[in-house]
C-alpha cells in the first residue's frame, strides 16, 4: 500500500509539473497544438484586447449616415433577413457574435490578412461566443471559444490548440462587398452601428497604408510573398472544396471580364460571379447555391495554402 501510496504521489507530482512546463501564450494553453508553437504570435494586446462585439446593435440603411458607398462591408442574407457589418467598425473588433432568428454566428474579420469569414456558433454540440485571443498564425487572427478556451484559425476554419483541436467551423455564406452595392440588392439590409459600447473613432483606419504596402507587419511563409506575378495584398476569392482548392485573383477576374463564368476543378464545375464596379465575388455550385468562400489578400491565402491553384486568364 505504501509504495501504491508512493507511485501516486510521484505521479501527481510529475503531471503538475507538465501542467506548469506546458507552453501557453496570452493565458492559452498550447500543449496540443496542431500547427507548430513557434509560430504562434502575439499581436500586441493581451485576451480580449480588442474587444469582440458581443450586442451589436443594428439601424436601417436609412440611418446608416455613418457608412459612406464605397465603403466595405460583410454581408450576409438569412432566412431573408439581411445585414452589413462595415469594415470600418470590424478593424477595432474583428469579431461580432450576432444571430439572426434561431441561427448563431460570429461575424470574423482579420485586418492583416483582409479575411472576412462568418461561422455557425454551435460548434461540437454547443453554443459558444468567440473572442479576440490576441494571437497570430501566419498573421492570421486566432479566434478562442469561451467554452473550451480553444484557439481556432481563421482561414484554416478549425481548432488548432485546446480541447477542441481539429474541430472544424461550420462556415457560412458571407459577401465582401461595398455598401452601395449591399443596399442597392438588399434595400431592407440591416447595417452594424457604431454605437458598439466602445470609444473608438470609427471614422479612422487602424491600418491605414497597409492594405497597399507589401510589407507585413508579422512574418508569414517567404513563398506566399516573394511572388513575381502578383502583389502580396492583392485581393482574391478562395475555394476550398475538399481537396479542390483554388484561388482567384480579382485583377484575373478583370482581365475576364465576365460577369458570369464556369470553372472547372478536378472534374467539378464551379460558377463565379464578378462585380468588377464593386469588387466582389461569389462561387456557386451548378445549382445555384452560394458556396462559403474567404475573401483576403493573396499572401494570406498562399501561407495557409501553398498548393493551391490559382486561376489565370490565358
């Protein structure tokens, strides 16, 4: 009984002392991670840092003075109910938790990568708010579920770290669009206001500069950046289907010049649908319905999909 008594007490002793030698960043533990620690960053500010939206309020488009046309939103239509989430307002938050009737979501936006994703808030059986963990992959945002504490990756759409690693996000149907394009489809839409319980100067971009700089403000793979035909923030619509994976760059979509066109990967045909005087894209499979796609800079794409096609105009 004694030495059972004996091997117990060593045992407990050594689990603790993992506990405390497991690697962990902001608060979170990354001792299963999926993808390697060292590449896990902090972006600067701590756990909730940036504060997610957590009771958006909504105005009609009537109202929306603060929102000009050619401003970028994240849209999305439910059960006929539409809303806008102005880019504007999504730089300081990056996430809204939001729902529309008995559908739960959350409304991500990274600005480093210019990713705009909106996934289902029932993950794995259960309901969860997501926060702003304040950790960067790829200088991809990592997004954590108050449930579990599990990081999730944007643009991976799945758990990469915590009791949750490898559960994939359940992704919505989302438009990157402009809000005179948005309220010109949806008249009705519904649009985020900037009375977000924050002070923040909505009016103001964070990020000013960026988006046309090809410099980073954190390291991600050199092949997604040292590319000679396109710029590493150029902006393009990427599909993951499986193992079809394939990008389009918005400046080959011009090129096309098509409203309307069909592409074909690995034997199955895709529909996509440009508007060049919005700058906006939709992939449709051959029935018609709207396949969840991210919306984001090239380099961004590439780091998380080395492999993947890209389309070009021959």
């Amino acid at each position: 009984m004694r030495q059972l008594t004996i091997v117990c007490c060593i045992s407990f002793f050594l689990s603790a002392c993992n506990a405390q030698n497991a690697p962990s960043k902001n608060g979170f533990d990354l001792s299963n991670t999926s993808i390697s620690v060292d590449e896990i960053l902090s972006g600067g500010p701590g756990k909730d840092g940036i504060p997610a939206i957590d009771n958006p309020i909504f105005v009609t488009q009537d109202q929306a003075d603060f929102v000009k046309d050619k401003d970028r939103v994240l849209a999305l239509e439910i059960d006929g109910v539409a809303k806008a989430y102005p880019i504007n307002i999504l730089n300081w938050h990056e996430i809204v938790n939001d729902r529309i009737g008995d559908h739960y979501f959350a409304v991500t936006y990274c600005p480093l990568c210019g990713t705009g994703a909106v996934f289902s808030a029932d993950i794995a059986g259960e309901r969860s708010r997501f926060g702003v963990s304040g950790l960067l992959y790829n200088s991809d945002v990592l997004l954590y579920d108050n449930k579990t504490k599990s990081l999730f990756s944007q643009i991976l759409s799945k758990a990469v770290s915590g009791p949750l690693v490898g559960e994939k996000l359940k992704a919505l149907a989302s438009t990157h669009t402009t809000w005179g394009g948005w309220k010109e489809q949806h008249p009705n839409t519904l649009v985020l206001s900037t009375d977000t319980g924050y002070s923040r100067d909505y009016t103001k971009n964070p990020y000013a500069g960026y988006g046309a700089s090809r410099s980073l403000y954190f390291p991600a793979p050199s092949k997604s950046i040292n590319a000679d035909r396109f710029h590493p923030k150029e902006t393009v619509i990427g599909l993951v289907d499986g193992e079809r994976i394939k990008a389009y760059p918005f400046s080959e979509l011009d090129k096309n010049d098509k409203v309307q066109f069909t592409d074909t990967i690995n034997g199955k045909r895709y529909i996509l649908e440009w508007d060049s005087a919005n700058k906006s894209a939709q992939i449709k499979n051959q029935k018609g319905g709207v396949i969840p796609t991210i919306q984001g800079f090239y380099f961004a794409w590439m780091a998380f999909y080395p492999d993947s096609k890209i389309y070009l105009v021959q």
